[in-house]
C-alpha cells in the first residue's frame, strides 16, 4: 500500500467529518453550518436555471454526500474510490465558486482549495486513480 492509499483514507475521512459536521448536531460547529448555509442558499450554482434549494436541505444533501463519498473514498473499492474522488471534486470546486460569489476572503476559501488540490492529486499522480491508466476509468 503506497502514500496514496492512505492520502486517499486521510482525505476520505476529512470528508467524512466535514459531512457529520453539517448533518449532526455537533456544537458549536453545527451552528456554524447552519448560518453558512443560509448564506450559501442564496447564491446556489443553478439559481439561474430555477433550481433553489431551501437552506437546510442544501446543507443536508451536502453533508450527505460528502459522507457518503468520503467513506467510498478512504474505504470504498477502487472504481468507487476514483468515482467518488471525482465528486468529491465537483463538491469543492462548487464550494469555492460559493465563496467566489459571497465575495469571501481567500482565507474562508482555503480548506476547500486545499482539499481539491489533494482530489486532483489522488486523481491525475502517475500513482492515482486515473494517473497510470492513461485518463481511462475501467469499471469491470
């Protein structure tokens, strides 16, 4: 098992913590969540096209997915491992388009840069998920 099974476990399990964290009520950073979200809700990536999601459940689905994706990518099999790399990386690049949008500073921002560029690690190093296969995601 070489580093990147384990940045993929350490990743995984930030995720997965993240996601609690929105989901449970976990104080004093559930409270935090929850008036983030409230200001997330207003600048959601698909309000253009009529899709407005009410603030709670926007954070719900969040949490749930980054729990979800964060255990099938720190325990998950490899093709679920890449796929769920992958959205876990659309999650981050939405999360820093939010902050883009409120007109945050770049410090509010940081863990979720952070955090994509180790997705973008875990996906495209010779050593990653897609790095060694040439780009080609082989579910069989």
């Amino acid at each position: 098992m070489g580093s990147m099974h384990y940045l993929a476990i350490g990743v995984g399990l930030f995720f997965v913590v993240a996601g609690l964290v929105k989901v449970a009520p976990i104080q004093p950073a559930h409270n935090q969540m929850v008036s983030a979200f409230g200001r997330y809700a207003s600048v959601f990536p698909l309000k253009m096209v009529g899709i407005q999601p009410a603030a709670d459940m926007y954070r719900a689905l969040t949490g749930a997915a980054e729990i979800l994706m964060g255990s099938l990518l720190a325990f998950g099999r490899y093709d679920w491992r890449s796929l769920s790399c992958l959205g876990l990386f659309v999650i981050t690049v939405g999360a820093v388009q939010t902050h883009l949008a409120l007109g945050d500073a770049v410090a509010e921002m940081f863990p979720a840069l952070i955090a994509g560029g180790l997705l973008l690690i875990l996906l495209f190093h010779p050593n990653g998920f897609w790095g060694s296969r040439g780009g080609k995601l082989h579910l069989a």
